[in-house]
C-alpha cells in the first residue's frame, strides 16, 4: 500500500486522515467526490484504505514527503500532534501546515479552498462567559499560542497564494469510541463548562462548508448547541444509566489535590461556553444539536 502512487487530482485531500478525516471522506466519497487520506503509518494507511479512500503516505513533519500528496481541489488539513507538548503541536500545526501550503503552491495546479481544523482550546478561559469567532485570542500556555499562530498561516499564507483558507475551531470530539462514560460515571468530576460536537457533525460541517463554498477567509465554530456544565452532564449521565451521581469538585479542590503541570492547571481553569450562531447562520443542521442526542447509542449499549 505504502508504495502506491499518488493519484493526479482528486477533489478533496484529507491531510492527516484520523478520526474526524475518515468519516469526513465517506460523507465526500457519498456525494460523488473522490477523496484521498493521506496517513504516516501503515495502520493508518490501512484505515484509510478500508474506508473507501485513496491511501496515500506522506508525513506533514517532512516536507520532502508532501511531494506524494496529489493535486486537489481542496485540501483538509486535520492533522494532529498525539496530544504532546507544545513542541510537537509546533512541528505539526506550524510547521506542518505551512509546508503543506508551501508544497500546493509550487505546483502549477494549486487548490481552491484550505479548510483548516483547529480547537476551541485556543480560547483559553472565560469565566464561563460566551465566546464567539469575534472574541480576541489571548492564550496562557505556549501551546494556545501555537494553535493561534497555526490558524493565522491557515487563513493568511493561503491567501498569499490565492487560496481561500478556512479556519474549522472543534470543540471536544465525541463519538464512536470516545464517549467516556465511565470517566464522568465514576468521577470525581469537576465542575466547569463542556463545550462538545460530535464526530460526526465535525466531518458533517467541514463538508458542509466545502460543498456549499462557505467561510473563505473565515473562522468557523463547530460546536453543539448546548454547552453543559460538568456536574450537570455527569448527573445526567448517571440517571440515564441508573446509577448513584458521582462525587464532585470545585476547580479549587482538584488544583490543591494533586500535583499538576502548570499547563494542565490552565487548562482545567480554563471554563467558557463556544457559540455556534454562526455556522448555525450558514445554514448547517446538525445531527446530534445536543449531548442528549449524541449520548444515545452509547447509553443504550451501556443499558444492554
């Protein structure tokens, strides 16, 4: 598989083909587009494969391998850094976007749309007020600042070349094999905002906005309707399974609990509720509007 060349010209090349990239390509491959993943491992590769799409191997932290991506009419860039340090984030997001940028804009073919997915996490905190894509970015950790300074080569090095560039900021991804219901059913939980969308209405509005020719030079929100406080949701959770609710905390009792890093003491400090007025005002109907919808086919394998 790892040896297979690239195709010429697909419609939509999907960078960094995961979680969000494949069901976001079967909705493509279902609307008569041809879509290529384009994975580092073997594993992922063959992921890609069995979905449907065109596997293709390159690696956006080597920009001598972005030469294997093919030429495409849009390009999703939804690759991701594991979760490591701001590091990682930076060869990645920072990094990695600007090669992919730079490698489509030396070629005589270059894309119409760049759609970039990003995170709500570049918000930082709050105090549980509203935050929408007018809400100026002022992140604490090196990190958000690295997810600020990604989204501005999204949006800006794309129109240098003539590329719209869009700027998709996810909130918590949820889904199939992500629902962790026992993370909130045991507990402690502490309490703040959760900002959700599930899997599926990520891929479904990234899709939306290509199909339709949304959001060039623009951020978008994908969030849920319903932000949810955690103590909230965690009880929910519980009467929906038939079990006792769980223990809970203030953000003061988890910081004095235990030792923890600076940058995740931030990050459980950091409480806010992401509107969504404005993919809401595009026109995107969402699949699961709330964790209630959403929530449903992991409560009922629980229930059984």
């Amino acid at each position: 598989m790892s040896n297979r060349t690239a195709p010429e010209l697909v419609d939509v090349a999907i960078v960094g083909c995961g979680y969000v990239g494949i069901e976001l390509g079967q909705r493509l491959l279902d609307e008569g587009f041809s879509v290529a993943g384009v994975r580092r491992s073997p594993e992922g590769l063959e992921a890609v494969s069995n979905a449907g799409l065109e596997p293709i191997r390159a690696d956006v932290t080597d920009p001598e391998s972005l030469k294997a991506l093919p030429d495409a009419d849009a390009v999703v860039f939804a690759a991701s850094s594991g979760g490591r340090g701001a590091d990682a984030a930076r060869r990645v997001y920072v990094e990695g976007v600007e090669a992919t940028i730079e490698e489509y804009a030396s070629r005589e073919s270059t894309p119409d749309r760049l759609v970039y997915t990003s995170s709500t996490g570049v918000y930082g905190d709050h105090g549980g007020e509203w935050v929408d894509e007018t809400t100026p970015l002022e992140p604490e950790s090196e990190r958000g600042r690295v997810l600020v300074a990604a989204e501005r080569i999204a949006l800006e090095t794309t129109a240098e070349h003539g590329i719209d560039g869009t700027v998709a900021r996810f909130a918590g991804l949820y889904g199939p094999g992500r629902y962790r219901l026992e993370r909130y059913l045991e507990g402690p939980v502490t309490e703040g905002y959760l900002n959700m969308v599930h899997r599926d209405d990520a891929a479904g509005a990234v899709a939306f906005l290509l199909t339709e020719a949304l959001a060039g030079g623009h951020v978008v929100t994908v969030v849920d309707d319903e932000p949810v406080d955690r103590w909230t949701f965690a009880d929910w959770l519980a009467g929906e399974c038939g079990v006792d609710p769980p223990a809970k905390r203030t953000v003061e009792e988890r910081l004095a609990g235990e030792e923890l890093s600076a940058s995740r003491r931030r990050r459980i400090r950091a409480n806010k509720r992401c509107s969504n007025d404005r993919l809401r005002g595009f026109g995107y109907e969402f699949d699961y509007p709330t964790f209630r919808e959403g929530y449903r086919p992991a409560l009922a394998a629980y229930r059984s």
